[in-house]
C-alpha cells in the first residue's frame, strides 16, 4: 500500500469533509419534518430514543463544525486540515449561523403572539436553524476552497 | 478610493515549475489555502505570505501588491 504524505492525506479529507458534511446536515434538517409532523410526547420509549438521536446528531455537527472531525487522525494531519483557510471558513460560518439564529428567534417570537410554541419546539427549531446553516455555509465555503483553480 | 489585494503566485509558482500541491508541501500547509490565495478568495496572514514569500525566493511584494478598483 502507498503510505500518503501527511499533506496529501490532508487534501483527500478536505475533498472528502465537505459532501460528508452536506450530507449529514441534511439528515438533520430533514428530522425537522419527523419532529414536527410528529412531536415526541415523552410517553413512549421511542420519544426519547428519537430525542436522544437527534441530540447526539447535533451534538457531533457542532464538534465537527468547531473542531474539523476526524479525531482519528495524526494531530499533523488535522493540524494541516485546521490551517488559516480552513479557520476564516469557521468564523464566516459561525457569523451565518448566529444571524440564521437571530432571524430565527425574532421570527418565533412573533409567532408565538398568536400560536403558543413549547420551550422545547423553540430551542429545537433555533438549534438546528443556527447549526444547520452554520454548517452549510462552512461545507459550501470548504467546497469552494478545494475546487481546482 | 477602494485598493485590494491581488497576487503572481499562479505565475510565481509556474514559472518555477511547481504545482499548488508542491508550493503547498514547501511551505507546509495544503494544496486548498494555496488554491484560494491564488483565486484570491482568501486574502493570507503576514505569516503565510512570508511562508510564501521563502518558498518562492522573492519579496513579499513581488507576489502581493495592491491595485486600485
């Protein structure tokens, strides 16, 4: 087997992190439409498996977002992957996902004058509004980076 | 007036007969931070241009100048 470069390795997963990326938070927009055309009721097991699942999703979008994934790597390959492009790309992500989140609240705000909304419908339509967009605009920016020039 | 920023390293970097992935390996970042710096999608730190600027053996200023819009 041909051992890669440390940089090469390190171009192969910036290839493959951004459809990897498209892909997972598209999975997890897409729960949106199973939370909400059937909101758990904490009355069955499957509520909480689901609740727990869609957590747990969330939870590793945000760290793949934050710390770049692939944890299993050598820290000089993820050290290439975090370089400065990669960290400019991060902060315009977070700045979408922060106004996505703003734009969001307003709005649920204002809804819920006239539709009473749970805490827990908000927190989860505010969370996957500011990590779904944050982490779209970052796989998009990182699509972008690793096209040839 | 608005300036920005534009860069030689395409030309730079060919005329040393060296692809983004081997100027990316001298410097010791990927083949992507130098594709943006060339498309001028990213505009890099003083750190990275002086990276940059070794690599290639010419002035920061020959690779990075700015223009008037």
């Amino acid at each position: 087997m041909i051992k890669l470069s440390d940089q090469e390795t390190a171009e192969r997963l910036n290839r493959r992190r951004a459809p990897m990326l498209f892909v997972i938070v598209i999975f997890f927009l897409l729960q949106q439409e199973a939370y909400f055309s059937q909101p758990p009721t904490l009355t069955r097991p499957v509520d909480y498996v689901r609740l727990v699942g869609w957590i747990a999703l969330a939870t590793v979008l945000l760290a793949i977002l934050m710390r770049g994934g692939f944890w299993f790597k050598s820290a000089a390959v993820r050290a290439l992957m975090e370089d400065e492009v990669t960290r400019a790309h991060r902060a315009s992500a977070l700045a979408t996902g922060f106004v996505a989140t703003m734009i969001a609240a307003i709005c649920l705000y204002v809804f819920n004058l006239f539709e009473p909304i749970t805490g827990r419908a908000a927190i989860h339509i505010l969370l996957s509004i500011g990590l779904g967009f944050a982490v779209l605009h970052f796989a998009a920016l990182e699509r972008r980076a690793v096209k040839d020039g | 007036m608005a300036e920005r920023l534009v860069n030689r390293l395409n030309a730079l970097r060919a005329e040393r007969g060296l692809t983004q992935a081997g100027l990316a390996e001298r410097v010791g970042v990927t083949r992507k931070t130098i594709n943006t710096v060339e498309n001028t999608v990213f505009i890099p730190s003083t750190l990275l241009a002086l990276k940059l600027s070794r690599a290639l053996g010419v002035p920061v200023e020959e690779i990075f100048s700015l223009a008037a819009e």
